[in-house]
C-alpha cells in the first residue's frame, strides 16, 4: 500500500528478528509485522493478557475497540482493536527508545510492530501505522499517541525492556551475532532495514563443529594458499583486538582456478556461502554501509570484473581507513559508521592494478596461484557440495574461546612475528607494512589450533610470504615505477642530450651520457617524469617522494630536485636518478 505521508524518515523505522513468527510484507517506511499464531483471550473488558488498561480507558472484547472516558462521562470509540506496549527496546548504542505495539486484528490475532519514540509520539507521523493495518487515521491520531503515553506511565516496570544494538561485532566486552550474542544473552541484534535483515540471516548454522572440520577443515588444510584465505577470515575479528587497521585479501589469476571456492570456503567459519558472498558490482557508500554492519566481520566481495574499474581504487582506499566517507543532512553531519575487519575479495585482475599507487599496494595480501592447485576437481566437487552442509558452526566456537581467552600472552607471539615477517622485507617498506597483516594471519591459524583443536601446519605461511613478495611486483611500487621509466628512457635515448655534440632537441627529456661508461645518473625535467608516471598510471608525487626516501635521487635538502648545470648550457632543477643505485636491481 502506498504510504499518504512522508512524515516518517527511514532512520526512525525499526526491524526486529527476535520474534521468531512469520513476516508480512509492507511498505518499506514501516516496520514489518509479526503475526503471531495465538488467539487473545481477554480476561475482561478492561484486562487484555493481565495488562490493566490505563485510567479513564476500556476496552470492549464484543466489539473489539477502546474506549475513552470524556469529559462529559460519556465513552466514546476512539481505536477500533486492543493496543498495549508489549516492550519497550533500548539501543545500547545510541539509548534512542523504540516500543513494540501490539493489537488485535479482525480475527482475533495478535499482532505486532517495533516503532521509534519518534513515531509513537508525533500524531502525524504514526498515521503512517496505518498501512499496517492499524486502525489509525488523522481524525484519532492525536488520541492515539496520547492513550501510547498513559499506557506506558500506568503500566510502568510491568513492560519489558529489552536492549538491541543495530551493527554487529564487539560491544563493550560482548560480541554481538544475529542470532546470539556472546557474553551478553539479554542484549540482541535488530537490523534498521529489510537488506540488513535479509543479508544477516546468512549468519547461521548447519551441521556440527566437528561435521565442519572433518568435510572442509581437514580437506583443505594440505592447501596453503587456500588455508591463508581461511585464516584471514577467522582473523577479521583480531584487528581490533591487535589494533590492526582493515586490509585486504585477495586471490585473483584467470579463471577456473579455484578463486571463487575459496571464497566460499572462507565463508563457511561464519555462516551460508549463498548469502554472505556478494559481487564486486557495488559503490562506495553501498560498501561502506556494509562495513560499518560487519564491524569486525569479514567481508566477501566476488569478482573485481563486476566492478567499475575507476570505483575499486576508491572502494579500497576507504575501506582500508575503516570509517566511511562524512556525509551531511539538513538536520547536520551524519554519524560516519566506522569498522575494523578484513575484506576478502576474488578477480582475474588484482586489486593493486587498478591503482597504481604505493598506497593501495600496502592494504593488500595477493594470492596469485591456484589455491588448489590444478586439476584437482574432484575435491572442488565434494567442497562444493559439503559447503551446503556445514557451516557457521566454526567462528562462533572461535569466538567463544577468544572471549574467554587471556589475549596477552598471544600479542607477544604476535610481536615476534612481525619481527619475523620484517627482516624479510629488506627494508622495503610497503612489505614492512604487509608484514603486520601476514604476521596476524599467522598468529590466527595458531590460535584457531588451539581453539578448535586442528592441527594446520603453521610454517608453510613462511614459503607462501617469500613467494608472494617475489611473485607480487605491485608489492613493491616505486621499484615497479622506476623499472617502467627506465625501460621508457631506454626506448627513448634520442629525447635526451647526451653531450656536447648533440643538438638541441625540442621537447627534450633531459640530459644522458648514456655513451660515457663513467656517466652515473639521469638528469630528468620534473614535469617530464610526472607525465610519464602518471600516463603508465601512477600517483607522481607519491613515487617520486618514495625515491627519494630510498636514496634513489640526487637531491638537496628535503627536495626531490637538485640544481643541475645541463650540458648546452643554463641551470635548471631536475631529477636525477642515480643510475648505480638502481641498475643493482634493474
């Protein structure tokens, strides 16, 4: 039914999954309804399942209405059904208060919905109540809303009050779960729309723990490549524990090699592959959101094929900040959802390709081999069916066990391994950086060991780290960019001067004696090199800063130029790489 007003905004609407009976479709602006099986049986006309109505208020079972007491003693009809506050919900959050209605329909069934404090107060934003199935108009609206306020005051500490909170993850020394919350079993999870709703229910269970670990567990732990996607999704709930900023995992390579299994394996530790895989067709708000709902959770994006190219950069980025993009209303800045968790994403092209930038380079662990290996269908097969039959049951066990766990002890193991993951870095420091996220991936699959009580063999992530750095060149940025440009003045000599002898070339690159044996550097005009790295699609300015840092230039004082006599004359200031550094890894 097409709503009359547009009184009522999408945050004041509420969604609940803690009552188990069927939902009836409504209009989105509303809050959908539960309809319960049981028939009310009043105890009297003013006595509706032991709640006494307010003073000045009856109700009449003949006739199904409520009644109100004028001024003139008379009774006069002014809701055509029983309404009680059946409880009141708080957000543990925010503390904004939300009321669960309930009332009779003309069958004599129960029925429910949870609205905000908002609604329930504003005589015309509850009209809207009325498409579901609330007999509610502007003509008793106002009486309405004031009966809602007596009835709460009268009925007082008989009401129930539960709490709700509407994002999932870490609260306070909890962990909150669609349908359970570790540590906290009065407080539970409300999604504030029908997608959060629909996309949290893949949150579930099937099979046994032990069901998990001997059809999926155990079949893929001979597989370190797969096992590495495993572990990252057990470790999205460390970050915050370890302080860990969001990163990414991601597998890619051309088809049929396992990508979007592996996935679905990963997806299992926490719920239904069907549900809680998505496509890389999204935008950046879309992900955001999703982020700010997951909190800690991993998220699982398929296909980087399915995305727009110029947005996966930008997808990246923000999610590696863990806070979405400052958005504003008329009413003042919105509240920025922010997250702390991994994404775990799939694709023929890697992520680190779609921006050639130091930057994004650094908030990705590629996996580029099969995860299985080749030729291994058979084992695909059993997965592919075995995934739909167990799951969920792995990360709520973790949870339970990393809840209950002295986490100390296990951040100095931590602090090890990044030691060990640095040294090899040689110095790099985008792998530097990497190298916190490998270590914790480590130190998850010891944990997960002794959590679920499996047996992975840690240390083939140690031969899957060095594969990785040297397999992964857009781990390494700006040696990628200098080995580009170098191969670029290769190709192009004639653009530079190269002595005395030589012309003067118009729209000349600089100065290379690249015939002098003893000539150790290449004198480049700054917007020269800025153009080129920037049409083979690189951030300049970044590049040519992580040079310099290298001690790749020539250069003064904190600058990345230097003054530079040129061979036919004049002083201009230029880059110039120095050409025995780099020619030891060119």
């Amino acid at each position: 039914m097409k709503s009359n007003s547009n009184n009522t905004k999408k945050e004041d609407v509420l969604t609940t999954n803690d009552l188990p009976q069927k939902l009836e479709k409504t209009s989105p602006k509303i809050n959908l309804i539960v309809n319960n099986t049981n028939t009310i049986l009043p105890k009297n006309e003013n006595d509706i399942k032991g709640d006494i109505l307010p003073y000045g208020y009856k109700y009449n079972k003949k006739k199904n209405v409520l009644q109100r007491e004028t001024k003139e003693g008379e009774w006069k009809i002014f809701f055509r059904s029983h309404l009680s506050v059946k409880s009141i919900y708080i957000n543990s959050e925010t503390n904004k208060t939300n009321y669960e209605l309930a009332w009779i329909d003309h069958r004599g069934k129960e029925r429910t919905t949870i609205q905000s404090a908002n609604v329930c107060s504003n005589s015309r934003k509850i009209v809207e109540l009325a498409d579901l199935g609330l007999q509610i108009t502007s003509s008793n609206s106002k009486e309405v809303v004031e009966y809602i306020d007596e009835y709460k005051h009268h009925a007082g500490n008989e009401i129930d009050v539960k709490y709700f909170i509407e994002r999932l993850g870490y609260h306070k020394k909890s962990f909150v779960m669609p349908h359970e919350t570790i540590n906290k079993k009065d407080l539970i999870f409300m999604p504030n729309s029908e997608g959060d709703k629909q996309y949290t229910e893949g949150f579930s269970k099937n099979g046994t723990l032990e069901e998990w670990k001997k059809n999926i567990f155990d079949r893929v732990k001979k597989y370190p490549y797969a096992m590495m996607f495993l572990m990252s999704s057990f470790a999205s709930v460390l970050l915050e524990k370890f302080n860990v900023k969001p990163f990414i995992v991601e597998i890619s390579g051309n088809t049929s090699l396992g990508k979007t299994i592996s996935m679905e394996v990963a997806s299992t530790v926490w719920g239904d592959p069907k549900t809680l895989i998505e496509k890389w067709n999204t935008t950046m708000t879309a992900v955001g959101r999703r982020a700010g709902l997951l909190r800690n959770l991993p998220l699982f994006l398929d296909d980087t094929k399915n995305g727009v190219e110029k947005m996966i950069h930008s997808i990246v980025y923000q999610f590696t900040q863990g806070v979405e993009k400052t958005r504003g209303n008329l009413t003042g800045t919105q509240t920025a959802q922010t997250w702390s968790n991994i994404m775990l994403s799939t694709g023929e092209k890697k992520i680190t390709e779609f921006g050639h930038n130091a930057g994004v380079a650094g908030r990705v662990l590629t996996i580029n081999k099969a995860p299985f290996g080749r030729n291994n269908s058979e084992l695909v097969d059993l997965l592919e069916f075995d995934m739909c039959e167990y799951y969920g049951t792995a990360g709520i066990a973790f949870l339970e066990w990393l809840m209950s766990e002295e986490i100390a002890i296990w951040k100095e193991r931590y602090k090890l391994l990044i030691e060990e993951y640095s040294k090899m870095a040689n110095g790099n420091n985008v792998i530097k950086r990497l190298s916190k996220n490998m270590a914790l991936i480590h130190i998850t699959s010891l944990m997960v060991n002794e959590a679920l009580q499996v047996d992975f063999e840690d240390s083939l992530l140690y031969d899957l780290w060095k594969e990785m750095i040297e397999t992964n060149k857009e781990i390494d940025k700006p040696r990628q960019a200098m080995e580009d440009l170098y191969e670029q003045c290769l190709m192009n000599k004639t653009q530079f001067v190269y002595g005395p002898e030589c012309l003067e070339i118009k729209g000349a690159w600089g100065d290379w004696e690249y015939n002098n044996s003893k000539c150790n550097r290449i004198a480049m005009y700054p917007s020269k090199v800025k153009e080129l790295l920037e049409n083979m699609g690189y951030d300049a300015n970044t590049i040519i800063n992580e040079w310099n840092t290298k001690g790749w230039l020539k250069a003064s004082e904190k600058r990345t130029t230097i003054a530079v006599r040129l061979i036919l004359g004049g002083v201009k200031k230029m880059i110039v790489i120095d050409t025995d550094i780099i020619k030891q890894f060119i």
